[in-house]
C-alpha cells in the first residue's frame, strides 16, 4: 500500500520581531525547511517588526519528514544575515491536529547543536564467547550531514559511546557524504550485560582550532542487543538536546497555518467500482434532477472543503476524459435550480467551484501568456495611482519640476490616464486571445452558454448567456490574478503597497467590464468613474469576444484519458538560467556559468542564447533519471541543480544550471519531476557534488561511474495546478469526504420508519424486486436509494480493504522484528 503525504503551510505574519538594525528596525524574512533542506524563502518586509507575508506553500513528500521548521531572518545588505528565531514542529505535533495549526506561536533562539541533518548506516552487534564479550559497531557511512565550516562541508568522524568504553573513527576532510568503512570494538565486562544502558553513536565536526561541532547522534537500548543480537541500517541522526527554550515572547512570533495530509493508498483494483460511480454520474444519468453518486457527494462536502473536493473532481474526471460531461452535469442542476438570473452562479456551490479549479488546472499557462507582459510592466513601472479622494498622499507622488508637487487633480489626471492605459492594454490581450485559449476551456464554457440561454430564452435576459461565461473567466479567473499575481504564479514575489493598489483598482475595473457595465453607478465607489467609458467602451468588443470563444466543434477535445493537466508541446516553463559549461577549459566557477533561455515543455527540455535564438540543445523528457539539487561546494554558488539523463546507449549526462534564488530553484524541480514523473529509469541515488580534480565532491569517491551518495527525492514537488493526475490519490479523497459523511446520507436515503434495518446495504440495492419477480412495496423505496445503497457499499468496501492492508502491514512489521 503506497503512502501519499502532503504538507500545506501559510505564513501569515509576524509580530513583536526584535530590531536588528542600527534604525531601530529589522528587515525580515522567512526561511522554510523540510527535514533541514530549504523548500521556500518568502519576500523580504523592509524596515517593519510587524511584517505580514501572507504566503501558502503545498508540497508533496511521499517519502514522508521528520520536521518543519520556520527561521525568520533578518537581511542585510552588508555581510550575512542575521537569525533572529525559529519555530520547530515535528510531524508528529502537526499530525496530532485533525483540522491543521492555526495560531500564534513564540519564536525560540537557534541552537547550533539542535540544527542537525542527515542519517548514518551503521550495524551494532553483541559478540559473546569464553574468553571476552565485546560490542561491535561497523560504520559504514553518513549522507546529508550538516555542513558546519565556511566551505559548506564538514570534517566528519563518528564516536561510539557505552558507559566508560569509547571508540573513534578516523576524520575524513571536507565533505557531507562520509566512507569510513571502519569497526570499533568495546570490550565490556561480564557485569556490565545485566545494565540497561543506552549505545550512543556521536558524529562530530573537527576542527583544528576551537572546539569540535555536533552533527548528531543515535541512540540504542542495550536491552535491543539482547533481543535482537545483530542491528543494522540507516538510522537518522537526532540533536544533542530536544528540548527548545522559549523565550518568552522576547523573540517575537510568527503567526502559522499548518495541515498535514497523510494517506495510505490502495492499489488501483480498489478504488475503480468508485470511479465506475461516479463516471456514471455524467454519461448515463436518467434525470438531471435526480439523485447521483456526484449530488450525495455535494450534500457531505463542508463549505471548507469544497474547493479542495472540487478540483480533485475536475483531475479525476479530466483522466477519464470525461471532464466537459462533467462540468455540463454540474452546472445543468446549477441552471436549471436558479431562477433569479440576477444569482445565476453565485453561490460557492460545488458547480461554482468545480469551473474555478477547471480553468486554473487546464488555462494557468494560457493565463500566463495573456497577462504576463501587462503585469510585469506594472511592477517594472511602480507607478503611483490613485482614484479616491480620501486616500491620495500628495506626499507619495514624485516629480522633479520647477512648479513643485503635484495638485491632487493632476494626481487624479495622471492616474486616470495610467489606468485606461493598463486596462486597455489587458482588454485588448484578453479579446485577442481566442486561439490561446485551450479548446476543453471553450467547449465547456460553449456548454455552459447552451445550458442557460435554454433556461433564460427570453428577451430581457439576453445578456445572461454572456454574463454566465464573463462572470467566470472575468470575475473569477483574470480578475483574481490581476489582483494577487504571486498566487497564480505570475511574480515570485508579492506586490509593494502602490503596485498592490494599481493591481486592486484595475481589478475593480475589470470585474466591472466582466459584468458588462450593468452595474456601474450604481456602488458606493462613485470615484472610479473616470474609468466608466472605457468600460462601456470595450462590452461590444467583449460579447463579440465570448461569440468568438465558444464558436468551436465539440469533437475538437479529445475525449481520451490524459496522465497530466497540460497538453503535448505546450511550455509548461520558461525563463532565463545559468548552465554550466562543461566543454573547453574548466574556468573558476563564476564564469563557467553561462546565461541561457530555457523552455519546458511535457516532451522536450531546450535551452538557447535568447528566447528568439535558435534551440543549442534539446533534452527529450523520456529521458530524464533524475532531477536534484547540488550541494553548495560543488562551484562554491548557490540554488545550483542538476539533471540527470541518460541516451539510448546508456550513457549518463548530467547538466547543471543555477536559478537565480531557492524559490526558483524549488519551481524548476517541481516542474521537470512533474513532467517526468512516469518515466521508467528513474535513478535511486545520485551524487548531490560534481566530479571535479578526479574525485566526487560529495563522497570524495574517484570512479565516476559509482553509485550515487544520497537517496533521489524524483517524487518531493510543489503543489500547484500543474499536479500529475493521479487517480488513486484523487479517489482516495473523495472517499475520504464520503466515509465522513456516510451516516448523513445512510439516515436520508436508507432508513425507512416502520421498515426493517437489519438487511445490509447490498442486499437493499436489489430490494425493488422480490427473486420471485413480484415487485415489492413502493411506498418503502426513496428516491436515489439504490444509489445511495451502491455508494455506501462501495465505501465500506474501501473501508475493509484499508483495514485489511493495515493488518498485513502490522503483521509484516512484526515478522521483520521477530526475524530481523
């Protein structure tokens, strides 16, 4: 049974944060890290102990973690940062809340002793004869150790520890990923077998001058050596202390949203009479008012959770190929339910949400082509705009002119002006976009357009059909992200305080065009009408626009079942790196770093001089092994990764590029491994240095071809709308919402007053018709209870098989200890 693990976190703020600077003031950011390995650095807040980030991360860890920690920074221009606290949190203590962390939690001062990493494979054996009794322990080697000198190694070596009896292995210079391959042996005396101690294995830094550092330690019972003679393995290194001191509030606070989401997922067998179910749902309902497997799914799903059971909907029926049936089953309810077009789509109703995650999972890079050149050039211009009379600062406007500052009219003048030129330019790229737009985006809003003019057909509606489509891909889709670019992956950073008030007016703005100006005037924002004719202006060209859209043959979209969101050939990233340059003369690692433009798409990773130039070279993603970050020594640079390929004839290639910080650093990962998660070579290890001078850097090893020092992490992405469909993964949630909301739906659907409870759900599925062929008493049978009655077995069907592999699994760990 595989295990499926997903860590969702949001830094909210931080209070309290004490001054680092000679200002008086701090400058801080966060640091966040997975077992000791960065995974996300938020924006700097300049000069402000009370920064609010606002910043939400998903990642996918399969292969589970130990800890999340959070280290807020303090950045300086000059010299290092400095650290000014951190927040630790085990799986455990996240694991422990059903519903997530969501609180203020004190920052604690930052122990060198307790930042430790890394495992070490070892084996401990008791060895017991007539002349003497010894404790032996073989160290094999360590990986992923805490780099602990200027250099960004260490000089490891281990210490073997039981009572008053010790042993060192030797010290092995500058490196991460140590090879002793070395035995110690302990003599102990007869008495000392009955003693209940503890073997300790320490791993030290050593330095020639000052004291040795902590790398870590593990700790065994010695009763374990009795009961099991011979120990051996990886065994993760732990601090020197657990126990963190609070500081009482001194170091200030960081207010966290943190939920962990742990599965066991069945084999695929298991999940597909829930699939059939739902399938069912959409291509064969008898009445669109009837009850299905998808509205008994509705009637358990918490308004928390909606979003969430949403989109994992839209990618479970996107791999059927199903995803158009599907959203046209949904929304056919939603349509024929209203009947007020004024609240047509209004509510946060499972068809509302199921066509917001639609768009993100299947037009984030259409999106991206349409607005990308527009927002940049309003972060890139920092222009100073302002439409309301009570919140314009004559104070934050510049301007270099004999006539002094400017009048609050000029300010209004000039922002009218730079605002109908932003729009324009957004309006104009949006109605010029219809080839852009993917197809399943058009056929399913060419759907939804057939859907209500059915329903709305007369006169004074004739707007509603262009309302319904606007509201979606206006209102929820450009609108949001004109609003909050970092969250739809337009920026790496969020917007400053002006930007962040240009991108809120043209939002407003937009939403006003999307609502075809039926509305304007009529709010209490009386000062955006400057911007009124524009609006008025584009509603022709923007019905003209919706004609255009949904004027599409339904059998363009390929009904097969897709494995991702994105299309064959379609640039899933691109953007300019630094790749290393391996032939010629080897120079120093600064300049062998050459600034090229690189391009991913789901087949082909390709890099030229410029985004015009001619492609240099083109990787095919089939044959990609491994994509994996680079420690820091290897070129003495930074947010350095590699990728790992290998050709028809089995060589090996390995190409390393730089990306400019650890944001885009984790974002290249996460993409490639998206991309390259099915592939069939995948590497299990890989060497996180470079072989450079006739030796790895990592684990010193000279021969190029020997197995890699540290375990591959293929499957650690970062969750987002370019998530590799996964069918199990996605059943298995909506089971878990169904399991939640199983007896709300046994009490409506199966129990009948004054009939008998006692016959199970499956017999209750064929209990219209006697074996006889007589027909039973319709008086008992509710609508949507065979349904109901299959949806229910089918649930309790999962829930034995989870139960049965945990009892295998119990079963098996149990062996492995009795039998080691």
């Amino acid at each position: 049974m595989a295990k499926n693990t997903s860590l969702y976190f949001r830094i909210v703020e931080g209070r309290n944060l004490p001054a680092k600077d000679v200002s008086g003031t701090s400058d801080p950011y966060c640091i966040v890290k997975v077992d000791n390995e960065v995974v996300a650095r938020t924006a700097t807040v300049w000069k402000n102990l009370n920064p609010f980030w606002g910043e939400e991360y998903t990642l996918h860890l399969p292969m589970g973690f130990h800890s999340l920690s959070f280290h807020v920074m303090d950045e300086d221009t000059i010299g290092h940062d400095d650290v000014i606290g951190k927040i630790a949190l085990s799986k455990d203590a996240i694991g422990s809340q059903a519903k997530g962390l969501d609180c203020w939690l004190n920052l604690t001062r930052v122990d060198p002793d307790e930042e430790v990493q890394g495992e070490i494979y070892l084996s401990l054996e008791l060895l017991k004869d007539t002349e003497k009794i010894s404790l032996r322990c073989q160290v094999t080697e360590a990986r992923d150790l805490a780099p602990r000198d200027i250099s960004g190694t260490s000089d490891p070596f281990a210490r073997v520890i039981f009572n008053n009896h010790s042993a060192e292995t030797s010290i092995i210079k500058k490196t991460r990923f140590p090879h002793w391959g070395e035995t110690l042996e302990l003599e102990l005396d007869p008495e000392e077998l009955s003693e209940e101690g503890t073997v300790i294995l320490e791993v030290w830094d050593w330095d020639m001058v000052g004291k040795n550092d902590f790398l870590g330690k593990v700790e065994i019972p010695f009763a374990c050596l009795h009961k099991t003679p011979l120990l051996q393995g990886w065994f993760r290194l732990l601090p020197l202390r657990n126990n963190e001191v609070d500081a009482g509030g001194k170091l200030g606070a960081l207010r966290l949203k943190v939920r962990l989401v742990e599965d066991r997922i069945l084999p695929s067998v298991y999940y597909q009479p829930l699939i059939d179910i739902l399938v069912e749902s959409v291509i064969s309902p008898t009445e669109v008012e009837d009850s299905s497997a998808l509205t008994m799914l509705e009637e358990v799903t918490t308004v928390e959770s909606r979003q969430d059971v949403a989109m994992t909907l839209v990618k479970i029926y996107l791999g059927q190929g199903l995803v158009v049936p599907f959203l046209d089953y949904l929304n056919t309810r939603e349509v024929n339910h209203t009947t007020d077009p004024n609240t047509l789509f209004r509510s946060n109703s499972l068809a509302s949400k199921a066509m917001e995650q639609f768009m993100k999972a299947v037009g984030m890079l259409y999106l991206h082509d349409v607005l990308k050149p527009i927002i940049n050039r309003i972060f890139d211009e920092k222009k100073y705009i302002e439409l309301d009379p009570c919140k314009i600062d004559l104070n934050r406007t510049r301007r270099i002119s004999f006539k002094g500052a400017m009048s609050e009219a000029e300010v209004r003048d000039s922002s009218v002006e730079m605002l109908q030129s932003y729009l324009t330019s957004i309006i104009e790229s949006i109605v010029g976009s219809v080839d852009q737009c993917p197809p399943v985006m058009r056929v399913a809003f060419k759907q939804l357009h057939k859907r209500v003019e059915e329903q709305f057909s007369e006169p004074e509606n004739e707007d509603v059909k262009y309302l319904a489509i606007s509201g979606f891909f206006f209102l929820r889709f450009f609108a949001p992200a004109i609003l909050t670019p970092k969250l739809f992956q337009l920026r790496d950073q969020h917007a400053d305080t002006r930007t962040s008030r240009t991108l809120l007016l043209l939002a407003k703005a937009l939403q006003s065009v999307g609502n075809l100006g039926l509305q304007l005037g009529h709010g209490k924002e009386q000062w955006m009408a400057p911007l009124h004719p524009i609006i008025l202006r584009s509603v022709a060209s923007v019905k003209d626009f919706l004609d255009k859209l949904i004027d599409i043959d339904h059998d363009i979209v390929s009904e097969m079942p897709q494995r991702a969101v994105f299309m064959p050939s379609v640039t899933v990233k691109e953007g300019y790196l630094l790749k290393y340059k391996t032939e010629g003369p080897q120079l120093l690692s600064r300049f062998a770093f050459k600034k090229r433009y690189f391009r991913l798409t789901s087949e082909t990773l390709s890099y030229a001089k410029t985004p015009d130039w001619q492609v240099c070279s083109s990787i095919p993603i089939q044959c990609v092994c491994a994509v994996e970050r680079v420690d820091e020594n290897a070129f003495q640079q930074q947010n350095v990764m590699q990728i790992i390929t290998q050709d028809n004839d089995g060589q090996t290639h390995i190409m390393y590029i730089q990306c400019k910080n650890v944001n885009e650093l984790n974002q290249w990962l996460s993409a490639i491994r998206k991309i390259s998660i099915y592939n069939e070579r995948m590497l299990p290890s890989f060497h996180p240095g470079a072989h450079r001078s006739g030796k790895w850097t990592c684990c010193l090893q000279a021969d190029r071809a020997v197995t890699g020092c540290s375990i591959t992490h293929s499957a650690v992405t970062l969750g987002d709308w370019s998530d590799p469909l996964d069918p199990d993964v996605e059943t298995q949630t909506i089971y878990k919402q169904l399991l939640q909301g199983r007896d709300k739906l046994r009490k409506k659907y199966l129990e009948i007053p004054g009939a008998d409870q006692t016959a199970s759900h499956k017999e209750q599925i064929n209990s219209d018709v006697h074996p006889d062929g007589a027909e039973c008493n319709a008086q008992l049978i509710k609508p949507g209870q065979s349904v109901a009655a299959r949806l229910l077995a089918v649930i309790e069907d999962l829930e034995q098989a989870h139960a049965t592999f945990q009892y295998r699994e119990k079963e098996d760990a149990t062996s492995v200890i009795l039998n080691p």
